[in-house]
C-alpha cells in the first residue's frame, strides 16, 4: 500500500503534465505536425552558444574531481558569489555568496525553503491564478495553502481580499511575477501596496511574514515592461530563481534561492536551507551545471522569438472572439474559456487537436492556459482550428 497521502497525490496529479502525456498519444495517432500543443512550458528557443560553451570549458579546464565531486551542500562558494555579483551589478544590492544556495530548479528551491519555515498548520498565501504546483509543495510540509480570489479585470494581485485573509498563522506569501499562468508583471504600484500591508500585519501579529519571490520568468518581459526586485521593497523577501527559462535549461534542474541578511533570523535560516537541501534528498543542486551557468550569468535567450509568438497569437485570438490580457512577460496566454465549464471546453478543444490547461488547475476557472513557447509554424497551422472551435459556439 502506498501512502494515503499519496493516493489522492497520484489521482490528482499534475493537469499540466497530463496534458503534455495527452499530447505524445495523440501525436502518434494523428501524426506529430497534425497535434497543437500548448500544455507545457517548456522552451521551444534553443539555450544560447554560452551555454554549450561553458560546459566544454568546464570539462577541458577544471579539476574533474571538483566538477563531479560534492560541493557544499549550498553550492560551490566561488558558483555563489558570482551569483551575487551579477544580482548586485543588476539589482544595485549587496549579496554575498553566504547569502545564495543552490537549488535544484526553482521547485527545489520553494521545496527547500518551505522545509527551512514551515510548521504543521502554518498558512502560506497565493494569489489566483497561480502556479499549481504550490499546493502540493506546500503539503510537502503539512501547511495550509490560502487563496485570495482572483482579480480577472487586469489579473494584479486582489489586495483587498488579501488585507483580510492574512492571520496570525500566515508564515509566507508566494508572489510570481512575470505569471505563470497570466504574463502579467505585478506593477510597482502593486509591490509597494502588497508590501505595505505585510509591514502592518507584521507589527499587528508581532510576527515574521515572508514574502517568497517565485521568479523563474524575471528575464522574459517585453515592451520594455520593468519587473521589480522585491527584496528593495520588503526586508523579509526570499527570492526562488531558476534558470529554467531564462537560459532554456529546464531538465537540467539548476536554480537557487536569495537569503538576504536582513530578514528575521536570517542566520539561522541559511542554516536550515543549508540543512534542507541535504536531508530532502537534494544533497546539492546538480555540480557541473552550477559551474556552467557561473559562467553564462549575462547570457540571455532571444526574447524577439517569444514575443514574434506572443503578437501572433494575441492578435489572431483577439479576432476570433476570444477574450484574453496582452501578457507582459513569461510565455503564456490567460484565455476566457467561451463557455463557463473550461474543462468541457478544454475537452472540445481537444477534438481539434489543441492542448491547452483548464484555468481551474490554477485556481481560477473559467479560463485556460496557452503556453507559446513552441514553434511560429505550429502556431500558424494551429490558428484555423481556433478559429473553428470559436466558430462552435456561435452556433
């Protein structure tokens, strides 16, 4: 018998990645350039050069003991402390390694620190639509996830809402932005709003608040859209990066968390990260790769290739009826499903051969997720079959 913990895990798993499964049979049924996949957010642009060359340069230059052997748990200190440079050269702050840990992917990292505060019972909030993952990560550690309802005129952060749903249990606050699954850049406006009330709810509970900065997708925004560093706005701000996206990595699981020396107990939560990372079974983060990407901090993929897929996309759905926001990061479309029930929408347009996720995976039904980082040409071959899906439901 497995855990009963992990039975209602198993029939509940990921719909994101059913979909992506859904995806593979189809593909073998009706041919792989007759199937429009949109589930997954996985980067159809290619790592840039720097990538392929730092691993060369890593495996002809470096001891090969230090690059296949353990690190500390943390990272490789020099790994780290070019981490802070570059946030400190990008950012104005003033990390240091001691202040980084190496994750495995930013799921590690949220894995890591969730280990490193929470208790039992505790509260973390998320703001709809939100990564679904989050609930099960939050689980891991026997907390409790609270929602704030989403705000689908412009979908930033339902701050009212918020104000009355933070408690004397509220340990953390995960904020994503750009969002996955909207686009959408939470403005600066928001973050000083967001911030404020944390700082008041801190002195009105006598309590440390987290604020958890998920942002896998900080380097994808367009439009010359600004994406502000939290921990300039809050001093309890933990922030969870991966490389992901930002350099096309994501099998290779390498990431890492910022633990400034302002937060409470700052200390002693490096100290426990630390200690997570090894005893969730990480040990730490994948070693040649920390050292590769040390070496590809400035390296950027071609945002123009998503944001060519963006307008395309937008613009055609925006003519067949649908009703979305023009995203400003990341790569997703947030869609109004044309009927109220997206899982019997998404189930129609899967009789078309489009994948896309159902919005109520994200907790906020009613819509669907349209990952565009695949290829412009899927893109156009998929558009007339959106079209006709529309045309369905004028009927």
């Amino acid at each position: 018998m497995i855990s009963s913990k992990m039975v209602d895990l198993v029939k509940n798993s990921s719909v994101i990645r059913a979909m992506f499964e859904e995806g593979k049979k189809m593909a073998a049924k009706y041919g792989a350039e007759n199937v429009y996949d949109f589930s997954l957010g996985n980067p159809s642009v290619e790592p840039p050069n720097r990538v392929k060359e730092a691993i060369i340069e890593v495996l002809n230059e470096e001891n090969q003991n230090l690059v296949h052997g353990y690190p500390n748990n943390s990272g490789y200190e020099d790994v780290r402390e070019k981490v802070a440079n570059s946030l400190n050269q990008k950012f104005g702050t003033k990390f240091h390694h001691h202040n980084i840990v190496m994750t495995v992917g930013a799921a590690g990292g949220l894995n890591v620190i969730f280990k490193t505060l929470l208790n039992p019972s505790d509260e973390v909030i998320v703001f709809a639509p939100f990564f679904g993952e989050y609930r099960n990560y939050v689980s891991n550690f026997d907390a409790n996830l609270v929602i704030i309802s989403p705000n689908t005129k412009d979908f930033q952060p339902n701050l009212e809402e918020f104000k009355y749903k933070i408690t004397a249990k509220t340990k953390a606050v995960i904020v994503n932005t750009p969002n996955n699954p909207t686009g959408v850049v939470y403005s600066e406006e928001t973050i000083k709003k967001l911030t404020s009330i944390l700082e008041q709810k801190q002195e009105e509970y006598k309590s440390s608040i987290y604020l958890i900065s998920d942002e896998p997708y900080r380097e994808l925004a367009y439009d010359g859209v600004k994406v502000p560093y939290l921990t300039k706005y809050y001093k309890n701000t933990i922030v969870g990066y991966s490389f992901s996206k930002s350099l096309s990595l994501p099998g290779e699981r390498i990431g890492y968390l910022v633990l400034p020396d302002e937060l409470d107990e700052a200390e002693d939560i490096k100290a426990a990260a630390n200690v997570a990372t090894r005893i969730l079974g990480f040990v730490n983060a994948p070693s040649l790769i920390q050292r590769a990407v040390s070496r590809c901090l400035d390296a950027e993929v071609d945002v123009e290739i998503y944001n060519r897929n963006r307008e395309l996309i937008y613009q055609s759905l925006l003519s067949y009826g649908y009703e979305c926001i023009k995203p400003e990061g990341a790569f997703y479309l947030f869609v109004k499903a044309l009927e109220e029930d997206d899982k019997a929408f998404v189930e129609k347009a899967k009789a078309h051969n489009i994948l896309v996720v159902p919005g109520f995976s994200f907790g906020c039904p009613g819509y669907f997720r349209l990952a565009y980082c695949v290829d412009y040409d899927m893109i156009k071959r998929a558009l007339p079959h959106f079209e006709q899906l529309a045309k369905e439901y004028e009927k």
